[in-house]
C-alpha cells in the first residue's frame, strides 16, 4: 500500500533497537526482545544438528547443550526450527 520510508527518513522508534551480548547473540530492545539469528548463530545450530545425527534424531534441548551459547533459550531454538 505504502512505500518503505527511507533508512534517512525513519526514528528511533521506526525500527527496532538491537543489543549484541556477550555470547553473541543480537536481541532487539522491542517491548518482547527477538533473537536475530546471524550466520554464525545459524552456522553452529547446523553444526548441532549435523553432530546429533540430523534433524530426526537432534532434539531442542539437546540442540542448546551441543551449541553451548549463553542466553539462547529453548524458545529461541523451536522458534528457529520451524
């Protein structure tokens, strides 16, 4: 209907606000913060699933013990798996 504003034309409250941690991961400062999954985020949620023996057989948490990322939630990963 409208078209995209300009990255120029858009305030602080147009876009979200990301925060990077110190395990990496980036969660926007939305009122319910989202994980964005980088590459390297999404890298080693696929080196987890390939060590677990594929998708059939890699489970959420243990998908989370393999990846050993600090902050990343249960949550995050059945968000990312579907």
């Amino acid at each position: 209907m409208f078209p995209p504003k300009k990255p120029s034309t858009m305030n602080s409250h147009d876009r979200p606000m990301c925060v990077q941690g110190d395990s990496g991961l980036v969660l926007t400062t939305d009122p319910k913060p989202r994980l964005r999954w980088t590459v390297e985020l999404h890298e080693r949620f696929v080196d987890a699933v390939t060590q677990l023996g594929g998708p059939d057989k890699a489970t959420p948490k243990t998908i989370m013990r393999v990846m050993g990322v600090k902050g990343l939630t249960l949550y995050h990963l059945k968000s990312h798996l579907q």
